[in-house]
C-alpha cells in the first residue's frame, strides 16, 4: 500500500450548510481510521486547510476515499503520494512494580 498526502482547502467563507456537516464528517473521519485508510488527519490554525495522510493503492483511490468525506463538495484538495509517514506513537506509561 501507498501513502498520499491530501491537501484539503476549505473555503474563506465557511457556509452554514458546512457547518451543518461537521459531526457527519468527524463520523466518516473515524471510519476511516478505523478502517486503516487514514493515518493523519490535522486542520491548520486559521482553519484554512486540512491535512489528511490517507494509505491506498493508488492516487485515484485516495481521492476515492477522500470523496467518501461529507465536506468535500465545499472543499479542493492535491494529493501527493509520499515516500514515508512517520509519525510517534501513542503509548501507556510504564509501571513500575517496586
């Protein structure tokens, strides 16, 4: 499998009916977590742009599942395939048992 970096551009003026897909859109995000089809997923700062690290076979499949996002109808994006995604891991403390 492949990894592509998705460059999602949100508009200026973020209408209400985007508004209104927010939750429809964090469901589909955490989908495709789970479904190991997005590694990342970030928003910039002034809300301008996202970022999303998607694994799929082929640049077409990853704009395939960046369709499958509810916002992408307001939205442009790029993708680019990458050479490697590190990323640091999440993980539980150490116990000590003394």
């Amino acid at each position: 499998m492949n990894q592509y970096m998705a460059e999602i551009y949100l508009p200026h003026v973020i209408p209400q009916d985007l508004i209104n897909l927010i939750p429809a859109q964090r469901a589909q995000v955490n989908k495709l977590f789970e479904d190991g089809s997005l590694r990342s997923y970030s928003l910039s700062w002034d809300r301008s742009r996202l970022w999303v690290v998607i694994v799929a076979e082929s640049e077409h499949i990853a704009y395939d599942v960046l369709d499958t996002m509810p916002i992408m109808p307001y939205c442009n994006a790029e993708v680019y395939q990458l050479m490697f995604h590190d990323m640091a891991t999440h993980e539980l403390p150490r116990l000590s048992l003394n």
